[in-house]
C-alpha cells in the first residue's frame, strides 16, 4: 500500500520501465543547463542533504569518451538547483503518463485532468505552469488515441485531449476533435478554448 496524496492508503503502483528520447528543444534546453553545472564537474553537488526524506539523485554523464558520476543527496544550490528541477519535471511527466496509460479510472483521469490545467496556465488561466522540464508534446500519441475513439472516452479524459490537442497546433487530428466536440457531450464544447 502506498499513501495517496490526501493521505489514504491506495494499493502500490506496477513498477514500469519507459523509454524516450527527448525532442530537440528539450534536449537543447538540458544540454544548456549541464552546461552550468560544467558537465557535472561543477561543486555544490556534494554534502548530506539538509532536509528530512531528501531525494536521492545519482547521475553519470558520459561526454568525449569519459565518465562522469555524482550523487545529490536533497536540495542543492545552483548551478545544480536547476537540473535538480528539470529533472523532476522529466520525472513528473513520465509518472504522468505511467498513470494515464496505465492505471484505471481515478487515477488516470487525475493525470488527464492535471495536462489539461498545464494547458488552460499556458493560455493564461489560474492554473499553474508546467514543471521546468515536463514536454506537452510527450502526451499527443495518447491524446490522439483518445480523440480518435472520443465514442467510448470519458469527458474527464476527452476535455483535456482536446485542449492539449488543440493548443499544440495537431491538425492531422482536426477532424476527430470536431468530431468528438460535436456528439452530445456539452462538457467538451464548452471548455474546448
């Protein structure tokens, strides 16, 4: 069992093995920020955390034919505060998807609607931003999946497809979001914008 977010016990997740190679922007945006931490040769990564329950991050760079690995034990200072972050941002978006593809209803519906509130901050709304790091263009094979079937999708799990879908510009699925906004679910055309 594992402790859910308002502190009730759920039943512990299915460990998954994911793979993905981040887009160029991305990657360009990683590179930027190894960059400041000198390829990891920078200092300030050492030290015992400061801070009870502190995460673990052990890190190996491979660059020009040499190794080289650290260990973060909690929070740190820049340079390595920013990898720390985009790196949970990384970390953040792959358990989102862990949980929209694979577990069942609440769970998954929470990760579609948590995507969908990232969209609505990014055009302005109440919503926080996105964590440094977490790739919306990561969600559209799904996202396109479940607009594409919008006949046996849930609302909870639709809306936020068509935001994320029609934010990022994915016209080869113009169609199917027209489609799915036009069946008799009032919840998607309204909060299609």
């Amino acid at each position: 069992m594992r402790e859910g977010r308002l502190g009730a016990l759920s039943p512990a997740l299915d460990p998954a093995y994911q793979g993905h190679t981040l887009r160029p922007e991305t990657l360009r945006q990683f590179e930027e920020i190894l960059k400041k931490t000198e390829w990891l040769a920078a200092p300030g990564f050492a030290g015992p955390p400061t801070h009870m329950h502190a995460t673990h991050y052990a890190l190996s760079l491979k660059r020009k034919g040499n190794l080289r690995a650290i260990t973060i034990e909690g929070s740190k200072e820049e340079p390595y505060k920013s990898l720390q972050t985009f790196i949970h941002g990384i970390a953040h978006q792959e358990y989102l998807i862990y949980c929209i593809e694979r577990l069942p209803g609440k769970e998954s519906h929470n990760a579609c609607r948590e995507v969908g509130q990232y969209v609505q901050a990014l055009r302005g709304d109440k919503y926080g931003r996105p964590p440094v790091g977490l790739d919306l263009h990561r969600f559209v094979p799904h996202f396109e999946r479940l607009v594409r079937t919008s006949f046996s999708q849930q609302p909870e799990e639709l809306v936020p497809a068509v935001r994320l879908l029609g934010y990022l510009h994915c016209e080869a699925d113009r169609e199917y979001i027209v489609g799915a906004c036009q069946r008799p679910r009032p919840q998607c055309a309204q909060r299609r914008g």
